[in-house]
C-alpha cells in the first residue's frame, strides 16, 4: 500500500516544482507595445515649438487663477513690512456673585456684566451680554462665554 502511492506523490511534487520555476522564471502572458512612430532626425526639437503670440501671453498674465475675483489682494504683500498688530479681544468681565437664592427656580445676583450697570437677577437658561448662565445653587453659579466659563461663589467680604 506504501509503494502504490509514493509515486503519484512524487509526479506531483515534481509537477508542482516545474510550474514553480516555470512561473518564477518567465511571464505569464507575453506583453508587446507598438512601436515609436517614425521621426524625422534632421529636424531639431526646438523647431517643433510653435512661438506664441502676444495676445496669448498677455490673456494668460492678465488671468490670475489662484484668486476667485481676480483682484489683488489688501493690503499688498510686502516681506520687509511688519505684521500688522491685530486689534486685542476685548476683555473678559470680572463677575461677582452677590447673592443666590434655592427655590423651585433657584436665581442668583450677579454684578460685574458688560454693559449692564449694578447687579443683575439671573436663572438657568439666561444670556445677558452674550454671557449665558449654565447653573444655579448651592451657593454657586457656573457662566459661560467668550470662550470663558465662570465658577462663581457668593462673595463673603468678612473672608477676604
């Protein structure tokens, strides 16, 4: 029974290395590409360019593709120039809180909002100057805005 099947074992080992290197060694379909179109060798490669006319050359400065309306740009660039200062953000307001009182709808008193004189009455859900409150209770209120959020405490003055 061993010898019945050696053979056929080994022919197919031996067919399997053939393809191997068949495949390794040569292409698996053979690729042709047609051939250079005939030149003239006594014309030179310079005397192939057309010369453009000014018309051309001139439509193609006058279009500036890498600006939507072909304007330049404000200020003009200058390199030697330093940059300009930006204006500074305006600054953060300093707030207070005076007072909170719990209930069904806690409120707080707030003092120090921009554009608004004296204290000011606010609950959740509030937006005065831009400023919105977040939460109100246990002696605490959180603000948020300008890229800002507040923690507010009550102010006790005989704490310093």
């Amino acid at each position: 029974m061993n010898g019945d099947l050696r053979w056929p074992v080994v022919l197919v080992a031996l067919l399997g290395i053939a393809t191997s290197i068949g495949l390794a060694v040569g292409p698996i379909a053979e690729v042709r590409l047609p051939g250079a179109p005939p030149t003239d060798s006594r014309m030179s490669a310079t005397a192939s360019l057309r010369p453009i006319s000014a018309e051309s050359v001139a439509a193609i400065v006058s279009r500036d593709p890498f600006r939507i309306g072909r304007r330049p740009a404000l200020p003009a660039y200058d390199p030697l120039r330093l940059a300009e200062q930006q204006a500074p953000p305006p600054a953060r307001p300093t707030l207070v809180l005076v007072g909170v009182m719990d209930a069904a709808s806690p409120s707080a008193v707030i003092e120090g909002f921009p554009g608004v004189d004296g204290a000011r009455v606010v609950r959740v859900g509030d937006v005065v100057s831009g400023l919105a409150i977040k939460k109100v209770g246990s002696g605490r209120v959180v603000v948020t805005g300008m890229d800002t959020t507040w923690v507010l405490q009550v102010r006790e003055p005989w704490k310093n």
